[in-house]
C-alpha cells in the first residue's frame, strides 16, 4: 500500500512561516520594550506588575506560615513597625491569628490567576465570534449581536452577583460568571476592525491569490489586529481582579478557606477602629495592583494604537 507523505517544500514553508512569524513578534516585543522607556508611568506600572508576579509564585517560599492555620494567642497583632509588632508576623495578623503577610500572597496568586484566565477566555470568545461575525456577517452576526446588546443593558456586578448566586462560590464558577459577560467587548472590537479591515486591498489579494476566507481571517487580518486585542486584554484585566475582589467581599466568590483580598477586607469590617491593617493592608494590594495594570495598559495603548501616534 502506498504511503501518502506530505510534500518536503509545504512542510519547510510552514516551519518558515512560523519562524517568520515568532521573529516579527520577538521584534515587536523588543520595540515595545524601548518604547516603555518613553513612557515613565507605564514602565513603573509594568515593573510593578512584575513585581507581584514573582511575590505571587514565590509566595509559599517568602513565608512559612499556613494561609489557613491560626494562633488564637496571637490574634491581632499589629504589624511590625506599629507598638506590640514583631517581625515574625511583619503584617500582623487576622482575628484568627493567621499571619497576614501570607494571606495576602496567596490572594495575589488568586487575584492574578482569576484576572488572567477570565480575560484569556473572553479574548478568545470574543475573537473568535467577533472574527466571524464580522467577516461573514448574516443571520449568525445578528444572532450574537442581539445577545451582546441584551448583555451588555445589564449592570456587570449585578449581573455577576446574580451568577454567583445561582451557581454558587466556586473557583470555576467565578471564573464562569465573569467570562459570561466580558467576552462581549472582545466581540465589539474585533467585529468592528473586522468590517473596517474585510474591504482592504490586501485582504482583496489575499482572495485572488487563491486563499480560503478561513486562512485569510487566520493569517491576513488577526496579525493586523492584535495589537488592540492585547491592550484592551491589559485594561480589562484591572477590571475583572477588581470584580473578583467584589464578590469575595460580598461572600459570593471564592469558598472561605481560599485567601481573596476582598474577602480579606470584609473579614477586617469590624475591627476598623482597633485593628486597621485586616482590612487596610489587603486594600492596599488591590489599589496598587489595578492602578499598575492600567498605567501598563494606558502605556500600550499609546505605543501600540498607530492612531494616538502624532507625525512628526
């Protein structure tokens, strides 16, 4: 029986499209890099950000304490620099005294990875609907249109509380019920460069060379487009660690024995007046966090999006 091979010549000009393309986004990552030198407030928010990355997955390694076992003999402590501190608890500690320095890695670690894996999905629903919808328009364009503009007349946070009430505190479930919702800007923007990009002149020899609608889609107008994916991805990440951080607070995110900073701030509620760093200290973390994200994404923004480039 004879073995059917693929041709040498299609398999060495795929293995070149690749590398060709793994250099052109090596090179773009490269003139970002020098372009965040030119913007100081995003360069500081990018070193920020990395900063949390590395605190996040070294956490088990900064600190020995247990994120869930306490010491009821050591409740409250304040942290170090404050009257009755002590470094073995830098942070102090919680009303059930779990060492607060800990808890609060740990829900940088929850903070970060809710943040990334629902903005990664909704990226990807959001593309991919808004890629078809836009190029092959039709009956399936206003289908998922109509359900974006029936999402999007709901307030996120209520619709997001309505969610987790329905489906319970979960990991999954949180990431379900932020995704349900934010993949719809994803849609609106691809689906819009999509219409804008369709009607290009190389779009048009890309069609009379012979390609498929699929492949051009895939290979002629997504690469042009990314850049914008990539930069609403970065400021809607800010936004979802935020919802996520408002669930928690509300008892309706993550279950109780997972540290998450909103469920830290709602725990400290009640010792405001005389143990202030519960819930101050976790609050803090948010702040800085998000706020770095969007000077990030704020800085992307305007290296990335050729429109904001003034001619000189």
């Amino acid at each position: 029986m004879d073995h059917i091979t693929a041709p040498a010549g299609s398999i060495a000009e795929r293995l070149d499209e690749w590398r060709l393309g793994l250099g052109l986004w090596w090179r773009s990552m490269k003139e970002i890099a020098g372009h965040l030198r030119e913007h100081p407030l995003a360069l500081a928010g990018a070193i920020v950000l990395v900063i949390y990355v590395v605190l996040a997955v070294l956490s088990p390694y900064i600190t020995p304490y247990n994120i869930n076992r306490g010491n009821l003999r050591e409740r409250l402590i304040p942290p170090a620099w404050e009257e009755g501190g002590t470094w073995d608890h830098p942070l102090g500690t919680d009303p059930q005294g779990r060492d607060l320095l800990a808890r609060i890695l740990h829900g940088g670690r929850v903070s970060l990875t809710v943040g990334v894996l629902s903005v990664g999905i909704s990226a990807l629903i959001g593309t991919v609907l808004g890629a078809l919808c836009g190029f092959f328009r039709g009956w399936l364009d206003n289908l998922v249109s109509r359900v974006a503009d029936l999402l999007l007349a709901f307030p996120y946070l209520i619709f997001a509380i309505g969610m987790m009430a329905f489906l319970g505190p979960g990991f999954g479930n949180l990431i379900m019920a932020l995704t349900f919702k934010s993949w719809v800007e994803f849609f609106r923007l691809v689906r819009g460069e999509m219409l804008a990009q369709k009607t290009q002149e190389y779009v048009e020899a890309a069609r009379v060379s012979g390609e498929g609608k699929l492949a051009i889609i895939a290979r002629e107008i997504l690469p042009n487009i990314y850049n914008s994916i990539f930069v609403l991805a970065t400021l809607r990440m800010g936004y979802l660690i935020i919802m996520e951080a408002s669930l928690s607070f509300l008892g309706l995110g993550l279950p109780a024995n997972i540290p998450a900073w909103g469920s830290m701030v709602s725990a400290g509620r009640d010792y405001l007046l005389t143990a202030w760093w519960v819930s101050t200290l976790p609050g803090i973390a948010i702040l800085i966090l998000v706020l770095a994200i969007n000077l990030f994404g704020e800085g992307l923004r305007d290296i990335l999006d050729p429109r904001l480039k003034v001619e000189t």
